[in-house]
C-alpha cells in the first residue's frame, strides 16, 4: 500500500486525468470487445500508456534532470493525438447513430437557416486561404502557450495549463462518445465540390488534405462520410481555443495579444469553412466553462494531497 501511495504522489495532476482516461478507454475496449476489432491491442497500448504515465513520474522525481522534466511535460502533445486516432476505431462501433439531424434541426431552429450555407455567399479565396491557415494552427496554440510560461520558469502555472488542455480534451472526448457527428462537410454540402465551391489560393488544398488524413480520410476514399472520424460536437477546436485564450489572459500571459484575434478568427473558421454546425460551438464553450470550473478544484483538490499551496492565478 505504501509503494501505490509512493507513485501515486508522484503524479502531476495532468497524470491522474491521463491515467483516468485510459482506464475508461480500456474499459469501452473490454466490455464492447464483441464490437471493437482490434480491442486487445488497444487495450495493451491503454495498459503500456498508463505504465508510461507512472513510469514517467517516477522517473522524473528520481533523477529530476531537464530531460525527465521535458519528458513529462511534452508527453501529452503526442499522447493528444494517439487517443484521438483511438477513438476512432472505438465510437464508430459502439456508436452507430450520428446525430448530425439533431445539430442541424437546432442551428435552423436559431437562424432559419444554416449557418455555413449562408456564410458562402460572402467568400472569396483570400478569406478561406486565411481562416484554413488559422485552423490549421490549433494543435500550436497550446504548444506556444507552453513554451511561454516555460521560458518565464512558471511551472506550476504550465503544470495547471497543461491538465486544463488535456482535461479539456478529454471531455470532449467524451462528447464524441455521447452525440458523435460528423459535420455539415458531409451533411449539407458534397465534400467533393469543397475545393470548388470554397477555393483557396496557395496553401488551402494541401492543409485540407492533411487535415483530411488527421481524420482518417486518405486520399482516394470513395465514401468519406462512411470513414470520418465522429468528432463534430463539440467542437473541439472552439472548447480548447478557448481554453488556452482563457488562460493567456488570466495568467497575464503575453501571447494573449496573439491568441485573441488568432483563437477568434479560428473560432469562425470552424463554421466558414464546413468543418462544425454553430451548435458545435456553443457546446464547446459549454464543455469550456464547465472544464474550467470543474478543473480548477481538481487541480487544487490534488495539490492539497501532495501538501502543495492551491493555484492562484495571480500567485503563479
């Protein structure tokens, strides 16, 4: 008992969300087994990433050297994208519903219209060739947040803003698993004639389709609504935008001054652009705030069990 309290205390509160999840993941693996094709391998991977997670602590505590401290922290950008590319082979499944209908009844319900289809009348290429380079950003906005309170040596305000990111992701996650979407790209408009009917100018087409593959739409797929990934609501993209915009400014951060007009323009780029319904963003903001206040006591709640002082945004 006291070696599992040893490594438990070792966790950063980022760790605990990490290791909570991937015990969740593992259970939707085990109980759907019937479902999920390849659930033991993911059930190893979950197993060997809540290893690592422990590991990594320990490690870091042990020796307390740059690269265990680095490793640590900059576990979590990856380990984004591998749960994401999991889900995957897990909501589609488990899930077979969209839900798309519902966020399209809510969006003509406040607009008597939708929104992305009214929206394309005021495009024009160097609008779309500039929101398509905004949203391609959001995987670099927390990553640019986090070197900035590192190069300031704030480390417990980073070790707050990465649980806040990965908590926020996770509940998102979570979204994807309760009303999975696949957006108005496939819905209410053909995905086909995206490049024709919103044409960019230089870089468009090759973020478009790279941001195609990150939701598992390879070149050549005759059925793309049949194989995207269900992630639509929330929108993710608004949810953690608006995270890292909240704690920029709340941390008195610099980057706020880059975040604000960078975050809004990707926020509207999410609907301009066919990717999200507006309903997606008003439940991202909701997921938002509730992660923010939720978070916050978690956080402070596992500070207290390691005899830490709470986080103060104007302390730290």
């Amino acid at each position: 008992m006291e070696i599992i309290k040893t490594f438990l205390i070792k966790l950063k509160a980022y760790d605990l969300v990490v290791i909570m999840f991937y015990l969740f993941l593992m259970f939707i693996n085990i109980f759907y087994q019937c479902d999920i094709k390849l659930w033991l391998l993911w059930t190893i991977l979950d197993l060997g990433i809540i290893t690592f997670t422990f590991a990594n602590a320990y490690f870091e505590n042990k020796y307390n050297n740059k690269f265990w401290r680095a490793t640590h922290y900059w576990y979590i950008a990856p380990l984004i994208l591998f749960t994401f590319k999991e889900l995957y082979y897990l909501i589609a499944p488990i899930r077979q519903q969209n839900y798309d209908w519902l966020f399209i009844d809510i969006d003509r319900w406040m607009f008597g219209t939708d929104p992305t289809k009214y929206l394309l009348q005021y495009s024009f290429p160097f609008l779309t060739e500039l929101l398509q380079i905004v949203y391609s950003m959001f995987y670099l906005l927390p990553i640019i947040l986090a070197i900035a309170l590192l190069r300031k040596g704030r480390y417990t305000a980073l070790d707050f803003s990465v649980f806040s990111i990965i908590y926020g992701f996770y509940l998102s996650y979570i979204g994807y698993f309760t009303l999975p979407a696949i957006g108005p790209r496939f819905t209410l408009h053909d995905f086909s004639s995206l490049g024709q009917q919103l044409p960019g100018m230089f870089f468009t087409p090759y973020l478009r389709k790279l941001i195609d593959i990150g939701e598992s739409i390879p070149k050549g797929t005759i059925d793309p609504a049949a194989v995207v990934q269900r992630d639509a609501f929330p929108s993710g993209h608004t949810m953690i935008t608006l995270i890292v915009m909240y704690l920029s400014v709340k941390l008195k951060s610099r980057t706020k001054y880059f975040f604000i007009p960078v975050g809004t323009l990707l926020i509207f780029a999410t609907v301009y652009l066919w990717y999200h319904y507006v309903t997606d963003l008003i439940g991202g903001l909701l997921f938002m705030i509730f992660s923010m206040w939720s978070g916050k006591y978690i956080f402070n709640w596992w500070r207290r069990i390691q005899g830490e002082e709470e986080f103060d945004y104007h302390k730290y």
